[in-house]
C-alpha cells in the first residue's frame, strides 16, 4: 500500500481547495462570504428577461420573478419564495418584499446581496435609506445590466424615490422606473414611462435565507482533515 508524505498531503489539500475556489467562483454565489451558520440573509437579482407593466395584480409580478429564479438550477434548489421590488395600487415594495424599516414598524433584517456576493443593502433600514451599496444591477443569468435611457433598459417599479413606497404604481398609465447604473435613490425611481405595456426589467429579491455550510465547504474541509490525518500518521510511523 502506497501512503502519501506530508508534502504530497499538503499538495493534495492545497490542489483540491484550489479546485472548490474555482468553482465558486464561477457559479452564482447563495452563500455570501462572511456569515456564520444560523445568519439570517436575503438574495436579490434584476430579471435577464422582460414584460410588460400593465397589470394591477402584484402576484403577477412575483410569479415573474420567481420563473426567473427557478430557471436557475442553483437558485432553484434554495426553494425559496421570490418577490419583486415593485409597488402596485394596494401594495408597496417594501410591504411586498417584507423589507419595511423598522423606522416605519417594519423589521431591522439582515444583509442583502447580490448573486455576485456582492453586498447591497445591510438591512431593511439601509435599503431604505435613500442609498444602496452598488447597483442592482446583476442577473440571475450571472450578467451585468449597464443601463442608460433606452426602453430596453429601464426597470419598472411603481415606487417612490429612494423609500419603497406607491408612486406611479404597476398597472397605471404612468408607471415610475428605477435606473440600473444607480447607487443613490434613482435606483427605485428615477423617472416615469407613460408606455406600461412595453417590456421592462424587474428587481427580484428572496424571502430571507439562513446560512448552513454548502457541500463544497463541507468537503473542502474533508480534504484539509484527510491532509491532516495523512501528515499525523506519517509523522507517528517515521517516528515510531
């Protein structure tokens, strides 16, 4: 029986961590950096794809999203509920999305991210401040949205400037859009489109997720146990 030395066991660690790393890094990221197991966390994406903005039924919005997200074999297998950022006649985003601050009786919340691992928001409050951390501007087909003043490039929202609220809502003749290259409140509203039934993009986020190890961590940290179990034993027999 052949047994590996303690370089060959480090290689083989190092070779098989460096393997997961480039994997992660080139799937779309459920798991963002930085949390601990147990931490309450949320996902958000814009839609690749594009409808209309003509109808009053919030639902409709969702089912939208949530197709966009299970399209994704990575993002389906969170079976998670998804919601758009949007804001009808009877419902606003951040009622929709459950991200109210608590500032207006709503929850503090956990950190949003982009599929990216890109931090958006720290918590509702800061969704909601009248600023986000970098644009929503990342697909959940893992490209990047750049923006500008074509039809082709806005995203609907029916909401107010900055705080999530009902403003030129989803299904009116003059429905409010969000700007994909911004950072500040324009994000959510930056102008308005009288044309409702021509195709947009919409902001997606997931109901609130708990980080738990993912099956590459666990198994990267199988081959740093296998390195070390290797090297220990190597070490007892030449020592023995």
């Amino acid at each position: 029986m052949t047994h590996l030395k303690p370089t060959a066991c480090l290689l083989l660690s190092i070779l098989t961590f460096l393997f997961f790393v480039t994997i992660a890094s080139a799937a779309i990221v459920t798991l963002p950096s930085g949390l601990n197991p147990g931490d309450q966390y949320r996902l958000g994406f814009v839609t690749s794809g594009q409808r209309n903005a003509a109808s009053t039924n919030i639902a409709d919005y969702n089912t939208f999203v949530t197709n966009a997200a299970n399209a994704v074999p990575e993002l389906a297998a969170l079976n998670t509920q998804w919601f758009v950022i949007g804001s009808t006649s009877t419902v606003d985003a951040r009622t929709n999305t459950g991200t109210t601050p608590s500032s207006a009786g709503g929850s503090l919340g956990g950190p949003i991210f982009l599929l990216n691992d890109t931090m958006l928001a720290s918590s509702n409050d800061d969704l909601w401040d009248g600023s986000i951390a970098t644009p929503l501007n990342f697909t959940e087909q893992m490209t990047t949205l750049t923006g500008g003043s074509s039809p082709s490039n806005r995203v609907w929202t029916g909401s107010n400037f900055s705080n999530g609220t009902i403003f030129r809502p989803l299904g009116s003749n003059l429905v409010n859009v969000g700007a994909l290259n911004a950072s500040n409140g324009h994000w959510i509203g930056s102008t308005s489109f009288l044309d409702e039934n021509g195709n947009g993009h919409f902001y997606a986020l997931s109901a609130p997720l708990t980080a738990v190890p993912t099956p590459s961590a666990m198994l990267l940290m199988g081959s740093g146990l296998v390195g070390l179990v290797g090297w220990r034993w190597w070490s007892a027999k030449k020592n023995g």
